[in-house]
C-alpha cells in the first residue's frame, strides 16, 4: 500500500465532506467563506465555488440578524469566542430561491495561521421540524380531545361510572352524583354493588357478567337504589374494554334515570285509559278488560258478566245543579261504587252517567246489582244539596249473551235499557227479547226520522182549565204520529226515541211552527182558547236557536205573543250557567207565558225560583195520580201550590183524571188543571167543539185513565 501525498489526501477529505447531509463550511475571522462542502447546494441551493471570499452572514442570514452577526464577529475576531461559539443552535437560513430553510448549526473556533477562524456545522432540520410540529399537533389535538372528553364527561345527563377489571370504581360524572346522590369521594375504590335494590337476584347478575365476558356489551333496564334510600328505574349500557392482548382492563357503565320517563308514560296511560272525572277505568280500559277476560274464560268455572249502570234522572241534577255539581255527584258514586267491587273485578266508568262492572259469574252479576241499587239509593249531601238517586242496572253473561265484547257490551246496555223503561230503580237480565226491542228502536228512529220529513206529525191538543170558574185557560200541544201503516203512534213510544236520537230539535221546531198557525186561525175563526202551550226540549234550548224559532214562528203566523206559552222542564230552567237564563230573558222580551213543567222532580233552588219571570207552575202528574190517599203525595201537591200561591205564580195541576183529585188540589189552592176528567187530547178541527162541551158544567169521570 502506497502511501498518499498530501494532495491526495486533501481530495479524499474533500469527497468525503462532499457525500456528506451536513454543511461544513471554514470561515475567517471576518466570516468570509474560506472553504464550504457541496451540502451547501443540497439544503440551501447555492453553489459553494460562488461564495468562496464572500462574507456568509450576507448570504444565508435573515437581514433581521444581521447587525446581531456583525457585533459578534468584532469579539470572536480577537478572543475567539461569542454568542454562538460551542453552542447548538435551531435557526433559519435564507434559500437561494428566497424561503426560509429551519436548520441546526454548531459553530468552533479554530487558531490558524495566526488568527481566529470559525468552523461550522449545518444540518437541514426542516424533516425533524415538520415531525415536530405534527406531534405538537397532535398533542395539542389530542389535549383538546381530553378536555372536550372531560367536559362531555361531566355536561352529559347520563350518569358514567368507570370500573377496573375487578369492578372497583375509578371515575364516575356529576350526572352519576345527579342520579345517585353518592358524591365522587364515597364511591371510588368501592364496587357498583352499593347501588343495588334488591329488586334483581343474583342470577340477572350472573347472565349480565356472562354477556359482558363473550359479547363485550350488555344494555338493559333494573332497579338501582339512591343514596337516600329510593328506588328507581335506569336503562344501563355497559361496554368492556380489552387491551391489546385481549385482557379485561375496564368496564364502562352509561346509565340514564328513567323515573320521569315512566312517570310520563303512567300519565299517558291514565289519559288513555283512566276518566278524568272519576279517576276509575274508562270505556277503552274496560273493553280491553273485558276481553283478557273472554280470552282467560275457559279457565274459569263461571262465565263473565258485565253490568251496566245508569244513575236514573241524573240529567236533571246536572241541568238544575250545574255540570260542576254533577262532576261531584259522579266521583261519590264511582267512590261508592268502588266499594261493593272486589279486587279482581274492574270498575269503569262508560261515559254520562253510566258505569260498567267486569265481574264473574251470572249469580254474583245478580247480587252485586242488588247492592249497587242500595248503595245508590242512599241519600248524598253535595254542596249544601240533599240528593236522592237511583239507579238501573243491566246484566249480560258469556256464553249465554255472546262471546265477543262487543255483543257483551250491546245486551247489557238493552237489559239496563228495559231497566229504565221499567221504571228505574232496578235490574234486568238479559233476554233475546230485548235485541227486537234495541232493533225495533233503531228502526224507529230511521221511521221517525223520515215522518219528519214527511210531516207525519200531528198536534192534538188538551185543554187546561180554571178550578174555580171551569173557564179555558189554555190547550196544551201535543205532538201525534199518525203513521201511514202502523196507524197512531203513542207519544211515549217515540219521544224518548227522539231525545236519544237528536230528532227532537227537528220535531220542535215544526211543532212550534204548526201550534202557532193553528192558534192563529182559531182567533181568525172567534175561537176562545186562551193561550197554547208548546214544550221547549232541553236540546232546543242548548242549540241556542229556539228564541229565534219563536220570534220568526209568532211573526209568520201572526199569533200574539201573549197567546203562547213556552214550556220548559224544572231541571232546565235551574241551569243557571247553560242557555236557559238567556232563553227565558228573550221569552220575557217578546211577551211570551212561561210555564215550568215536572215541577217538583228536579232539584230547584227556591231563591233562584223566585226571581225566573214564570207566570206556571206545573204540579207533576207523578203527585196527582196519588191523590187524594197518599199523604206524602198530598203534602208535596199542597206545599208546591202553595208555594206557588204564594209567588203570585198560576198552579197548574196535570193528569187529573177524577172529581176527588180535583177537589184536593182546588182545596190546596191549586188555580187550574188539565187530564182525562175534562178532555182528552183532541185533533185541532174538534178543537172548538170540544171547548164548547167544556163551557157546560158538572164534569164526568173518565171511565179510563190514561197519559195525557
């Protein structure tokens, strides 16, 4: 091996510095370039033979560094130290095309040939700076993660509780201490057990732990128990959390409260299934009852039995009292009610006033109606109010009466609908008869419907007359089916159907328009009947239409006003608060009599009584027809007289059909009457004749009684 020359080895160090990353570069003491590596071409594009004797600071430098640089060179040039003499620093450097290049550059100091020159490093860092700069964004992301993780951690209403492989609680959020009442401190270290009810066994634990070992998640809802004591609902999801090897290291619990969610369900529920008056099972609730129990009834020894109740003339209270009152009335007997019932039966109230009863057994169906009909019997003080109710109660037992609900439901209310026309006050079971009854009336009610529009209705009239003086007063309307095939219809046939039906708005209207041309043509024709009465229903009055009706029926016909009387029931003109105050002070207005009709069924207030413009009182036939044996009958007729006597009102008596009833109720100060003893209701053309009959004296007994 030969050994290199001095030349020769120059080139190889020279190669060597060539092939190199870093920048060497050798500077005099004035910072002039005296030797510089290719490396200068590669990290700042500048040709290294090109600067060679130009100062390095005016090249690569920032300008903003310049006068920095200058200063330290005025040092280093006599003592060979400065400001970057054996430091590393991280700088910038200025490109050959004008961009800033990051680099890292040491810089020694070297005696030679008698003077300081200056040796430096320098390394392109701009890879390691863009690294830099990713991991601090990383970081920085990574920190702004943590902080919106902690702030979720702690904002969300879920409770979270974190727990170690052994289940020991690490961290649990303010929503868990919301939840739970148990503040962070008492918690951790401790196991999730704490929380427990006692409301799962141990087995729901076991299949929960199961799944969370093979699933990995489990979501469910149980009873957890807060720090006070109390028990409630949550929905839990719990996730496991696995290392890379696959081990258990965490488990993460979300859970939510769901006390209010279940209140608002139970609120929900009641709306769809509950009364808002009574609070007991609705119609919907009851038929669902029902059938579970037509379902379950062949595991049963007897069949199902639905009654159906109905409070009998309820509609008077809640007409004469007010629908406030008869809200009350209605919770007291659901309370009552709710006594007789066992705790397997159902309750429910249908709608109106009518209730059903779910029970088991035709027997017991039969006895409970029998204590239903005495609990209702018994008297109720309400708002200062004696009450005294009834009650009609229908059975229908499966699988006798049917076997679905609805067949069910329909013969119970036909049985309590023959209950009513019995009379009220009792029970029926029921019978295939009373399905022709229901259908026959629905056919009625299309048939009646059509003679309306026909004008198959007629008016015969009854008179009314003066107890003293055998004077006519007046002749009541009363409305007739004169059917074309099935002859007269009595009125108690289809009236009721009319009420039930809403025809009855449509039936008085023509009544009132025929009663008025009649009454129009008898003055024509020098006929003294005194006034005609017409019957105002409860359903015209709540229509709000009628006192037009009366105004526009007084003006075609051209009847005075003083020769109508408007008729209206005890029970509506005690309403204070529906249309019959407005109805009476417009009959009032136009000049119209005004009569109360049934006095003495309903639930008067006597103050209020005294101040309505009635110029009648009419005694209900209910206490005539008694007379003169019942005591109890006679002195309800004698008070009503005179009661009405003594407001200055005229008394009228109705279904008098004998001399002694009419000398009772002469000798209690009762003015007029009307009834079979003096004369049925007549057609109008006989009308007149039959007023003539009545001017004679001595009245003959009816050989027959009868309605009027």
């Amino acid at each position: 091996m030969t050994e290199d020359t001095g030349d020769t080895y120059a080139l190889r160090l020279q190669a060597i510095a060539d092939t190199t990353q870093e920048v060497f570069v050798l500077l005099d003491s004035d910072g002039r370039i005296e030797y510089v590596n290719a490396a200068l071409r590669r990290v700042l594009g500048y040709e290294p033979r090109a600067l060679l004797g130009q100062p390095l600071h005016e090249t690569v430098a920032p300008a903003e560094h310049m006068d920095a640089i200058r200063a330290g060179y005025e040092g280093f040039r006599h003592t060979g130290t400065g400001p970057v003499v054996g430091r590393v620093l991280e700088l910038e450097a200025v490109h050959a095309e004008g961009h800033r290049v990051p680099v890292e550059l040491s810089v020694s100091a070297l005696w030679l040939n008698g003077e300081w020159h200056a040796v430096g490093v320098m390394r392109d860092i701009s890879e390691r700076r863009r690294t830099e700069n990713a991991l601090r964004a990383e970081r920085k992301r990574n920190a702004a993660r943590a902080r919106l993780e902690a702030t979720v951690f702690d904002a969300t209403s879920e409770g979270i509780m974190i727990t170690d492989a052994e289940e020991r609680i690490e961290a649990v959020n303010r929503a868990f201490t919301e939840i739970t009442g148990y503040p962070e401190n008492e918690v951790l270290g401790r196991t999730p057990s704490l929380l427990k009810s006692g409301q799962q066994d141990s087995s729901f634990y076991r299949e929960m732990r199961e799944e969370l070992q093979t699933v990995g998640e489990w979501n469910g809802e149980f009873i957890n128990r807060r720090r006070d004591g109390r028990v409630y609902p949550q929905w839990t999801r719990i996730n496991t959390v696995r290392d890379a090897q696959g081990q258990v290291r965490h488990y993460v619990a979300v859970f939510s409260d769901l006390t209010d969610l279940r209140a608002s369900e139970a609120r929900i529920e009641r709306l769809a299934h509950r009364d808002s008056v009574t609070g007991l099972p609705n119609r919907l609730l009851f038929r669902s009852r029902l059938e579970q129990a037509l379902t379950a009834q062949d595991r049963q020894a007897d069949g199902v039995a639905v009654l159906h109740l109905g409070l009998d003339a309820f509609k008077h209270v809640n007409e004469s009292l007010g629908h406030r009152t008869g809200d009350r009335l209605l919770r007291a007997m659901g309370e009552r009610l709710h006594h007789l019932t066992r705790p397997a039966e159902t309750l429910a109230r249908l709608g109106g006033d009518e209730f059903g009863f779910l029970v088991d057994g035709e027997e017991h169906a039969m006895l409970l109606a029998e204590a239903l009909r005495h609990q209702v019997a018994q008297t109720l003080e309400l708002d200062g109010e004696t009450l005294f109710l009834t009650t009609s109660v229908g059975i229908a037992c499966s699988p006798r009466d049917g076997h679905d609900v609805e067949s069910l439901m329909r013969n119970a209310a036909a049985a309590l609908h023959e209950a009513k026309a019995a009379g009220g006050d009792t029970w029926r079971v029921y019978s295939q008869e009373q399905t022709a009854l229901a259908t026959d009336r629905v056919r009625l009610t299309a048939r009646l419907r059509e003679a309306i529009e026909r004008d198959e209705l007629v008016l015969h009239y009854q008179p009314q007359i003066g107890l003293d003086d055998g004077r006519i007063i007046g002749v009541e309307a009363l409305v007739r089916w004169q059917h074309p095939e099935s002859g007269l219809i009595p009125p108690d046939r289809f009236i009721p159907v009319a009420e039930d039906s809403g025809l009855i708005v449509g039936l008085g209207e023509r009544v009132l328009q025929k009663a008025c041309h009649q009454a129009r043509e008898w003055l024509d024709c020098g006929v003294d009947f005194g006034h005609v009465a017409v019957n105002i229903s409860a359903a015209q009055i709540r229509r709000s239409t009628v006192a037009p009706q009366v105004k526009v029926a007084l003006a075609e016909s051209g009847l005075p006003p003083h020769c109508l009387q408007a008729e209206i029931t005890e029970s509506i003109a005690m309403d204070r608060r529906g249309e019959a105050p407005a109805f009476l002070q417009a009959m009032q207005e136009l000049g119209v009599r005004l009569a109360m009709d049934d006095f003495g069924t309903g639930y008067s207030s006597l103050g209020y009584l005294r101040d309505l413009p009635f110029d009648t009182l009419k005694v209900d036939r209910l206490f005539v027809r008694p007379l003169p044996e019942s005591a109890p009958d006679a002195a309800i007729a004698e008070a009503i007289c005179t009661l009405g006597c003594r407001l200055g009102l005229e008394v009228l008596a109705e279904g008098v059909e004998t001399p002694a009833q009419a000398d009772t109720l002469r000798g209690f100060g009762c003015t007029s009457a009307q009834g079979f003893l003096y004369s049925r209701p007549v057609p109008a053309e006989q009308l007149p004749a039959t007023l003539s009959e009545l001017a004679e004296p001595a009245p003959k007994e009816s050989p027959g009684a009868g309605d009027d």
